[in-house]
C-alpha cells in the first residue's frame, strides 16, 4: 500500500533517524536532488548505515538513486543493494531503454551478492516530457516496474512552463501517466504538494488527484502525511456502499433474480469494479478488515493478486499425485499470456506433467523445489528449463522463505476447507490430506496469499491451519484433486523377504545402539521397507514396555497404529501419507499439525528434528564414503530429491539406510554417487540382506553392533560383493556440460549440480 511516499534527504541523519515513525507508507530515501555534488558520497555511506542499523517497520523502503546519465548511480546501487531495499527509484526515466538499463544493472549486482533475481523492484520516476510521452513503454518495460510516479517541478521546467498550485500545467501530464500505468495493470502516484503550509491546498489538490485516478501522492513535509492518508483512504460511507453493492449481488443471486438494483440504482458492472477497488484499498490499510476475499473464479483471484510476468509463484504438495491446483493455475496463467514465471514448489509430481508444455511455451522458465518425480524428471533432464532447476531440502525451504532469501509473489494454498475469510485446514472435506505443513512459511511470506478450495464452509472455521490474517483472496472450485492421488487407503506391509531381512537387523541394530528406549523418537518413511522396520522396533518396544516421546515425518496408519498401541506419546505430523492418517491428526490431540520450518528449518531455534533420536531412510545409491544420492539414476537423470532426507539424516542421534545391496541388477553401493544428496558426515549405518556397515566415524557403535552379534561389514566389502554379484557396471557418463539442476545443501551453499542428459 502506497498512500503516502515521503521523501527524506539522504544527507539528512535527523530525518533519516526518524523515518519510520512519520506515518508514511513508504519511504523514499534520496540520494539524487536533495544531495550536493560534493556531499554524494557522505549521503550514500550516511543511508547504507541508516539502513543497517534501523528497523523502518512497516514502511517500504525506496531509494531514489541518481540519473543513470550521471557517474554516480552505480555506486550508489553497489553501496545500497546488499541492504536490500525493497524498491529503487530512477529518476528523469525517458523511454524504455533507460529502464532495460537498470534492469540489466540490478540482475547483475543481485546475481553478484546472492539476492534472487528480480526481487528488486523499479518505480519509474516521470519528470520529462519524454517521459510522459513514453509512459506506457515504460510501465511495461520490466517485470520489475511496480509503478509510475509523476515528478512536476522537472517535468515543467522541461516544458518551459510555470508551475502553480492549481496545477493546469500538468493536467495533461496527470492524466496520460494514470492511463497508462493503468493500461499496464500497475499503480500510479501523483507528485508532491510543494506549499509546506498550505493545508487547506494541500487537501484540495491530494482529493484532486485521487478523482483522477492515482494511487497515492508523494509528501516532501511529514505535516502533509496525514493529510494524504486520509484522502487515499477509503471512508466509512464508501466502505458501507462497497459492501453493500455486494450483498445486494448475492440476494439477487439467492433469489435468482437477473436485474440487480441498490438504492434505486442499477448496479452494473463499473460499479462493481469501484466496489471492488475500495474494498481491497479498505483491506491493505492497517485497522480495516472489511474485505470480501471470495472470488467468483480463479481468473479473477489471479488478476486481483496481480499475477505478471517474471513473478515467482508457490504451492505445496499435501495433495501429492491427486493435485489439480497447479495445473489449474498455470494453464490459466497460460491463458492470460503471462510468461517468465518461476514454480517454488515443496514437490513436483508426475501428475503435473502439463507444467512441461508450460515450461516449451514460455510460461514457466525457472523451478524450485525439493523433489522431482521419476516421470517428469526425466524429462526435465533433457534440458527444457531456461533456467537451472534448484533444489533445496523440506528444511532449508522454510528457512529461505522466511528469511527473505526465497521471495514469493503469490502463494497459491490447495485448501480441502476454507472459509470466505481464507480460514483453512487439510483436515475436512472431500479432498482432505490431514496436514498442511508445507504451506505455513508460503503463507507467511508471499506478497500475496490465494486460498483454492473445493470445501467452503461457514465462517468462521475454528479448526484452522492457516488463518485469515495471512489470506488475500479465497476461490472456490469444483475440486482441487482426486483422493485417489492424494492418499492411500492402506499402507501394507512387505511380502519380499528380503525386504523383511533388512528390516530385521535395522530393528536389532537400533536396539543395539542404545537409543531404544524410553522417551525414544523415531522417523521413517512410507515405504514398505521403513514400514517393515518400525513393525520389528514395534514387537521390540512392546515386549520391553518401552514408552517412546513422539514419531515424526510423514506418517502413515502404520504410526498412527504404534500410537494408539502406546508405543509413542505423540505424532508430529508435516504430511499425512493415508486416510488413516488423515483421521487421526482429525479426531486426536496427540496427532499434532507441524510447520516444515517446526520439522527442520536449520534457523529455527530448535526444531523435531533437532530431537530425534533415530531416522530410517532409503537411497538410490550410497557409495563408500556413505554419500547418499536420493536424486538421480544411474544415467544422471532425475528420479527424486531430498526432501527431508538431508535434514534429518544430519540431525538424527542415528541415521539409517536400509536398501538391498543390488537393485535391478545394479550395485546400491558404489565408488562415487552420481549425486550428493546426502553427505556421509550424516550417515551413520547402512543396512543389507548380506550385513551393515558402519561410518568409520563411529567407532562406538560398530563395537556395540559387534558385541550384539550383529553381520557388522566394511561397506567396501559389501562393494566388493556386489561387483561379485553383477559383475562390474558401465561406468557413469556425464552426456553434456549443461548444468539443468542446482543441489543446494542445508546451510544454503552448492552441494553438487546435476548435468543434462539427451
């Protein structure tokens, strides 16, 4: 929300102090005008420690950067960047090519410190006649533009005309500039008042400039802040008339009525738009939450969000291979010819092979996620992405997000149950997939938040998992997944025997290390063979009456069992796996919902991770240094991702891999993985049908496995026979030099690149 944009000179430290207690919405710090030749220097060293040292709150911080035409605007970029304003301002901008210059210049500078692309946004300061004539070329010169502001007391001067309080001078220049930041979709502010004194002036011309269609007004006085703000704000009659424009559309709907009147007036469809507009103004303004969120169509949620071009749009993956939400909103994106998007999404499942025509016909070009089905990640490494696919864990996705390092324009919440207010849970309705905990960090953060349900209940909905105060827009939709996809009826446990040999001396190795015992905790997969696993611990712990703390994960009936059989006192649950599940984190209070920043975030301040005593996990591959490779086969293409893997493996007491020793005739373990998902520094124990090995760095344990009898091997002995079992396997080829996806570790850093192949 922009009412007010406040100009502080950047040479000014009292002012600059001060800032964020003035009532402006934004703040433009200026390092161009309000600055001597002589003291550029001074002001730009004077606002990076403002910037460094203060919290403005609220308020957005723009920095009005000197003419691209003079030698001072880059340094001014290099010294401001790394604070990272929300939002620079150019001035004297005269066509698009000025602005594909900045643009150019910040995509750069972000790459160079690690800020995400694009997330610094451009208002294009208009205070020549070229650029008034420019205005729409200029409005849709970047992805970054986030608006037009008009500057009078340049532009007349470039005009050769006078300047006056009335303002007949600039009238053209007023309205060409609203019509086209209009026409491009983006706000539009109207230049400062400069009378100091003149209240009663002030007031006339800031009313003048809202009739004709600006957004808000610059101040160069904290005196006309309030002012300002009260004129761009909606008033209690127009709220009351907004609201009721639309309770008068739902009695005539309710009535089936076709003709809808109000006060003796029809009401057509600018009414409605005015409407509209002044109760989202209402809902941006602290202290209003008269907003009516619920769209008619999913069209309409994304336009009113403000999708664009070059955005970074987010969703969740609680619905997993039933998810109709994504294909939903990118086909429509499609439709509204938006292109250059990024997917952040916590996983990407074979049902969303529609984003690959997505991704051919420009609508998508950048991916982020932490896991990638066989199925389209095999088509994903030929190469079909712009842009290198990052890879991040359920952990350090939450972490990033949050923190500001992963920036999201829209989040996009699949929501089983939603009120109009944007209230929701995964908890009930026809699509329900238990927990939401993916979402939580989305919500949080997203400049926008939309809410998709197939599920509108009564408001409010007291259960919920996200509330209101997060959510922008809500639609509902004939359905947001297919159940089938979503979750399974019944997890069953394995028939193979050798599965269930694995299993078996995971559970005795556990046993044997000491953890199992009471106040025990305890992760695993849904796979059959972590099932298998936690069966065996199950017959282990009931026989010994241990009592264990909680189960964590993704969890499935088969924990939800060992709950209910007293084996744990609780379940922290990120995402429910069957309809068992999904009952129980329903009906039961010790089945506790779980944010993914709760589960494993490496910043929070602990997390379930942090105490869990013992995980069991799969690989691809783990090779002798106990490197796990989770996210690609033996040709390099991509069949998977972390997830949680990295997360708890590091911190689990004890991490467990239990995979067979030879797979479809290939070796589990090899010299070197294809991939590092996992660093072996995590690993503690791998577990076969023909032994378990032991890190070498834990010396401890292996003595504790040796004393319970346990088949202890060195892991290159498990190699050595493995090659005696298949026969040595054609070596590893990199096909190409093209990097298609980005392993970030935990810690944010590169962990390893995966190449593509043809």
């Amino acid at each position: 929300m922009r009412r007010t944009m406040l100009f502080l000179p950047s040479n000014n430290p009292n002012m600059l102090i001060n800032g964020g207690q003035l009532g402006a919405d934004s703040l433009i710090f200026d390092l161009e005008d309000a600055v001597s030749p002589d003291e550029k220097d001074a002001a730009r060293e004077l606002l990076k420690n403002t910037l460094e040292s203060l919290d403005f709150g609220k308020c957005e911080r723009i920095v009005r950067i000197n003419g691209l035409d003079t030698d001072y605007w880059m340094e001014d970029l290099r010294a401001i960047l790394p604070l990272r304003p929300e939002t620079i301002m150019p001035p004297k901008v005269s066509g698009a090519a000025y602005i594909h210059q900045l643009d150019e210049a910040l995509t750069a500078l972000e790459a160079e410190l690690g800020i995400p692309s694009g997330s610094t946004k451009i208002l294009a300061l208009l205070e020549t006649a070229a650029g008034i004539e420019n205005a729409y070329e200029v409005a849709c010169a970047s992805p970054r533009m986030t608006g037009l502001f008009l500057g009078a007391e340049d532009l007349t001067a470039d005009l050769h005309s006078r300047r006056t309080k009335e303002g007949s001078e600039i009238l053209y220049a007023r309205g060409r500039i609203v019509c086209a930041a209009r026409a491009a979709g983006m706000r539009v502010y109207d230049t400062p008042f400069t009378d100091v004194q003149d209240l009663e002036g002030l007031e006339k011309d800031a009313a003048y400039a809202r009739g004709l269609g600006f957004s808000g007004k610059a101040c160069i006085s904290p005196a006309h802040v309030g002012i300002v703000n009260r004129i761009f704000s909606p008033s209690e009659a127009e709220i009351a008339y907004a609201k009721d424009v639309f309770a008068a559309i739902a009695e005539a709907k309710r009535k089936g009525k076709g003709a809808i009147a109000l006060r003796g007036k029809m009401i057509d469809a600018p009414i409605v738009q005015r409407a509209r507009t002044t109760l989202e103004a209402a809902s941006e303004i602290e202290g209003w939450i008269t907003l009516r969120k619920l769209c008619e169509t999913l069209r309409q949620a994304m336009e009113q969000a403000g999708l664009r071009d070059g955005m970074t749009i987010s969703f969740h993956h609680h619905l997993r291979n039933g998810d109709y939400v994504l294909n939903m909103v990118l086909d429509e994106a499609a439709k509204m010819g938006v292109k250059d998007l990024t997917v952040n999404a916590s996983s990407v499942f074979d049902c969303y092979e529609p984003m690959l025509d997505h991704i051919r016909n420009g609508v998508v070009t950048g991916l982020e996620t932490d896991y990638i089905a066989p199925g389209i990640g095999r088509e994903l490494s030929k190469g079909i992405l712009p842009k290198p696919i990052i890879f991040r864990t359920h952990g350090s996705r939450p972490a990033d997000i949050l923190s500001g390092r992963s920036l999201i324009d829209i989040a996009f919440i699949a929501a089983p149950a939603s009120d109009s207010m944007g209230n929701c849970s995964g908890k009930y309705g026809p699509s329900a997939c238990g927990s939401l905990g993916y979402a939580f960090a989305d919500a949080m953060k997203a400049k926008k938040v939309v809410v998709i349900t197939d599920h509108l209940m009564d408001y409010p909905l007291t259960d919920a998992s996200i509330t209101e105060d997060y959510v922008d827009y809500v639609v509902n939709v004939p359905a947001i997944g297919d159940p089938l996809g979503i979750v399974s009826g019944t997890t069953r446990m394995p028939k193979d025997p050798i599965a269930l040999k694995i299993a078996d001396l995971a559970a005795q190795a556990i046993d044997a290390s000491g953890l199992l015992k009471d106040g025990f905790s305890f992760q695993t997969g849904a796979g059959g063979a972590s099932l298998a696993v936690a069966e065996y611990l199950k017959q282990i712990m009931l026989r010994k009456n241990i009592k264990g703390s909680f189960a964590l994960g993704g969890i499935t009936g088969y924990i939800v069992g060992m709950l209910e059989a007293g084996c744990f006192a609780a379940i922290q649950d990120v995402q429910c796996f069957d309809l068992k599940a999904v009952e129980s984190i329903r009906e039961n209070p010790k089945h506790m919902e779980i944010t993914a920043a709760q589960y494993a975030s490496p910043d929070s301040k602990s997390t379930a991770a942090s105490n869990l005593d013992v995980v069991v996990l799969g690989a691809t591959e783990i090779d002798t240094d106990f490197n796990v490779n989770v996210h690609t086969d033996s040709n390099g293409r991509i069949i998977g991702g972390s997830g949680g893997h990295t997360d708890v493996a590091e911190e689990a007491k004890l991490t467990v891999i239990v995979a067979p020793l030879t797979r479809a005739r290939m070796s589990i373990v090899v010299d070197k993985v294809i991939t590092t998902s996992t660093p072996g520094s995590s690993v503690d124990l791998l577990v076969t049908q023909y032994g378990i090995a032991v890190n070498p760095a834990c010396p401890d344990l292996k003595q504790k496995l040796a004393a319970a009898r346990l088949p202890v091997k060195d892991i290159r002995e498990l190699r050595k026979l493995a090659l005696q079992i298949n026969g040595p396997a054609a070596a590893y080829v990199r096909h190409s030099d093209r990097v298609v996806a980005k392993v970030m570790g935990r810690d944010g850093k590169l962990q390893d690149e995966i190449y593509a192949v043809e």
